[in-house]
C-alpha cells in the first residue's frame, strides 16, 4: 500500500476504512466457514479502495476543491471495489458508513448501476484492477450486452475461448492464448476472457497484480509459462475483462485469483432490461 496516502485528510479515515474492513471481513468469515466464500474479498478489497479513495481526493484538489472524502463518491468506490455479492452490498456500505460516523447520509445516496461501474472499471486504465463479470446467463449474451451499450470496442477488444471441456488445458493451449494475450498488451486492445482455465490464470498472475515495470518510458509486464518467463511490452490501455460463471466464482475459484479483479454481478434482469 505504499504511496497511496498523500494527504492528511485521508489518513484520518485510515483507522476506520480499516476497522470497517476488518468488520466486513470478519462477518464474511463467519458466515461462509468452510465455503469458498469465506475469502471471497480479500486485502486487495482494502487496498484498491483507499487507492480509489485516494485518487479521487486529490482529482478534488487539482479541481480546486477541498481535498477531503466525499460521500458519494466513497459510495461508488465501494460498490467497485466489494462488489460481487450483490446482496451484501447494503450491509457493507453501512458498516463502511458507520465506522466513518456517516451512516445517516447513506440512505439520501445513490446507488451506481452495474453497468456504470463495469463503464467506470473499463475506462480507469491503471488506476483499477482487471475487471471479472460474474453470470448465470451465457458468455455470448454478456458480451453482446458489453458490446451493444459501448462498455467495449469490436476494433480495440479480442475475445479469447478456452476449452468448454473441464479437462482440456494442455500446454499448447496455454501457449497459444498467452501469444494473443501479448499481442493486445503491446497494442493496448481489451482482452475479454471466456471459458478459461487455471493454467492460464497461472500464466498471468503477475499481469493481473499489474506488477509492471517501465523502462525508457515502456512499460513491461511479465508473462510466465512453467519456470520461465518473459517480460512483454504493455501499453497502458490495455485491460482485462473475465467472464465466468456466478456460481462457480462463487464455489471453484481460488481467492488470490479473485482478489485480483474488481468484480461485478450480470444477471438475468440487467441482460433483459439494459
């Protein structure tokens, strides 16, 4: 979490973002023992929330505001940064808004759509995680609906297929997805991730923790196969988009993978209406 603060006003809200966090996490704990969903938000919840948190005071400062929280604003941040669970949305919001001593301002707030917030995900760029949809409708209608609101670019965006067979993640596979993947990284394309496997989740780890390193103004980021790895040129507009199933997000997937995405929920209702 270094350099994320930058002010004094933030850092008197440190204590209780943490408390509220720890709160949150703990009732989660105790909820899902035993579940996979006993670690469904993780650290990185409470890292990239102060980071957004952080970002957006200072906007206000070079704006010529004051530099200080503001409460809808903190809000979106949440709903970005804990979302996933849709009906656990309230319950985190008020324990954040408690902790801060703002729980009677909650409910004259609004509440950021779902698709706003994938828009708000997309266009941040490095100041956000990756982006994972969670869905119990089909992959082609998720993306029709990214595709037809303008949340994604046909021209600046591939979709890459894994295997619909459970046991098909061969090496060759592996490879051929991360040769793609390297391709959008240096021309800075949204890669929409569908049916894919744990290895090549394995491949991208240290792209997901957005882990970049920059050099004569380039950034690199490392791809990793087996025990070697290779440092690939990225351009900064360039962003992951996983589309996986709501339950087994929910049931399969190892939490450091999905502490590593700010995560929202496509239903039924959203693909319907929106």
């Amino acid at each position: 979490a270094s350099g994320i603060v930058e002010h004094d006003g933030l850092k008197m809200y440190l204590k209780a973002l943490a408390q509220a966090y720890h709160d949150v996490v703990a009732d989660q704990q105790k909820r899902f023992a035993g579940e996979s969903l006993a670690d469904f938000w993780g650290l990185r919840e409470f890292y990239s929330l102060v980071k957004k948190i952080n970002y957006d005071i200072n906007l206000l400062g070079a704006q010529g505001q004051v530099r200080d929280l503001e409460p809808q604003q903190l809000v979106y941040s949440i709903q970005r940064n804990f979302g996933g669970r849709p009906d656990d949305m309230e319950a985190v919001l008020r324990e954040f808004f408690h902790k801060l001593g703002k729980e009677q301002l909650l409910e004259k707030l609004d509440r950021m759509p779902v698709l706003q917030l994938i828009q708000e995900n997309v266009i941040a760029k490095q100041t956000a995680r990756h982006l994972m949809i969670l869905t119990k409708s089909s992959p082609t209608s998720v993306m029709s609906l990214l595709y037809d609101h303008g949340l994604l670019d046909h021209e600046q965006s591939e979709v890459i297929f894994g295997s619909e067979f459970p046991r098909d993640d061969s090496d060759l596979q592996i490879i051929m997805s991360l040769q793609r993947v390297k391709k959008c990284m240096a021309q800075g394309k949204t890669v929409l991730l569908v049916n894919s496997r744990e290895g090549l989740f394995e491949a991208l780890y240290d792209l997901l923790n957005q882990n970049y390193t920059e050099h004569s103004g380039q950034l690199y980021a490392r791809l990793a196969f087996g025990n070697s790895y290779t440092l690939c040129p990225l351009v900064e507009d360039f962003r992951i988009v996983l589309i996986v199933d709501q339950t087994e997000a929910y049931m399969k997937l190892a939490p450091p993978l999905l502490n590593r995405f700010e995560k929202q929920v496509l239903s039924r209702q959203h693909l319907l209406t929106d």
